[in-house]
C-alpha cells in the first residue's frame, strides 16, 4: 500500500502554506482558493485546512484529528507560523504567521522557555552590546532582551521599546537564532583532538552557535603548556554539550505542549458529540 503523503500531497501542501491560489488536486485531497480564503478538503468533503490569505496576521487553521496534521503543522512551522491554540471554530487548531528577520526561528510559547533559552546566552554575553540572540515582539516589532526578571510567578521582560509582564501560564511570542550549518565543523572539532609539537601550542578557535552564544576561548600565549590547552578544549566542547541538551529540552517541551493541545481539542469535541447525543446532561 503506497503512503498517504506522497509527492503530490507534498506540493499540495506547500502550495497551501504558501499562500498559493492555484487550484491543485489528486484522489485523495484538493487545494481551492476563493474570495482570499484558501482550503485543504478531503475527497469526501472534510475540510481539513483553511488559510485566510486577508488576516493580519495570516491565519490557518488545521482540523485537529485529521490524518494531514502533522504534515501541515510541519510545513506551517517552517513558514514562521505559530500555534496559537484552539479555534473559534470547534475542532480546529489556530495558527498565526509572524515575519521574522532572517537566520530566525518564530516561538509562541510560555515565558519560562523564553527564559530557558535566554538565560544561558546571559551568562556569556558581552555586556557593552545587545545580545541578539533572543528577540521579543513589543508593539508589532522585535527587539533584543535586555532583561527577564521573575517575581511570585511573574515574568518581566525588559527591551529597549519598553518591557512585558507575564505569568507563568500566558504565551509570548519571541524568536531565537536558527543553527547555521558550519562547513567546516568536522575539521573545527577535530582540531581539539590533533597532536601537535609542544613548541607551538594551537590557537582554539571559537566554533558560532547561533542558539547558543558561548564565549568563545581566547586564544592561548605561546608558552602556554599543552595540558591547560586540553583541559580548556575539553571544558569548552562541555559547554557547549550542555547547552545543546538544554535546546533539546525546550524543542520536547513545545512537542509535549502542542500534543496537550490536540488532546484537549479531541477531548472537547468529545464532550460535544456526547451533549448533542444525550441533550439532558
């Protein structure tokens, strides 16, 4: 049995999250656009996706239970699209498109995974200049995080356009640093592990983690022994490793927070389906 999601189904999709008004179809779905309002429907009628070209900011919606969500939630990260939470219109999932500036990733998600993410780029960052790594939106625009302070569960997050408060259960929108594929990253690491003579000790040189933002190793005096040089190379490739794990962390936190998301939608319906069953309870 071929997969549901072959090729055809793939530019389908694109097309849609794309914004695209061409009328596309094979046997299982098809992609219609009319009046600035685009829609994914099943060969049987389901609506399955819905994007409203017109919105500020562009809006879809992804029916929450159907077998495309994945798919479309994929492709709709991709296009800097964020989940907003359910819809208005029962049994759909809300997503809204923010800009961002290139080399970022857009995030909508509580203010402690902001924090999360911003506090290890803290430590390393230069205080005479803003650290770029993390960016809130305040007043339709993204601006750099000076400050994140928590107080009896309130977050406070400080920028140059003014500050945000949030408790812990709210949602903010801010971006992070996408990686950056380094060319040389096999020749950079391997660098660490190479003998060279004792007399002309290596120079670390600082590896670019867009995440991340560690500071990088200064480089080493010439009479600077080879046992300090290998203990600095190995405490710097340890920061980084946790600070790789701490990415990993925040990326299953917002996987767990999505999937609590589709459950309280299929749990809502649910409880929909059964009050028009049985109208008395």
């Amino acid at each position: 049995m071929s997969s549901i999601f072959n090729s055809d189904d793939t530019k389908l999709i694109e097309k849609f999250v794309q914004g695209s008004n061409q009328l596309l179809s094979n046997d299982r779905v098809r992609l219609e656009t009319n009046a600035g309002v685009s829609q994914v429907v099943s060969r049987t009628g389901e609506v399955l996706a819905i994007m409203y070209l017109q919105n500020q900011p562009r809006t879809a919606l992804v029916k929450s239970n159907c077998s495309y969500g994945e798919r479309l939630n994929r492709h709709l990260v991709n296009r800097d699209f964020v989940l907003i939470g359910e819809s208005k219109r029962s049994g759909y999932l809300e997503y809204h498109q923010y800009i961002t500036p290139a080399g970022y990733q857009v995030h909508y998600t509580e203010p402690a995974l902001l924090w999360k993410k911003w506090w290890p780029t803290e430590r390393f960052q230069n205080k005479q200049r803003f650290n770029m790594n993390i960016l809130v939106r305040v007043k339709d625009n993204w601006y750099p995080v000076q400050d994140i302070s928590i107080h009896a569960g309130t977050f406070t997050i400080k920028t140059l356009s003014g500050q945000l408060e949030a408790s812990g259960n709210q949602h903010i929108l801010w971006l992070s640093q996408r990686p950056v594929e380094n060319k040389a990253s096999t020749d950079t690491t391997d660098a660490w592990e190479r003998e060279v003579p004792v007399d002309k000790p290596p120079t670390p040189a600082p590896v670019a983690d867009p995440a991340f933002s560690v500071a990088a190793a200064p480089p080493a005096p010439p009479n600077l022994p080879q046992t300090l040089l290998d203990l600095e190379a190995r405490l710097y490739k340890q920061q980084r490793a946790t600070i790789a794990a701490e990415q990993r962390a925040i990326q299953a936190e917002q996987q767990v927070a999505l999937s609590q998301q589709k459950i309280a939608a299929l749990q809502k319906q649910i409880h929909n389906l059964r009050l028009q069953a049985d109208p008395v309870r």
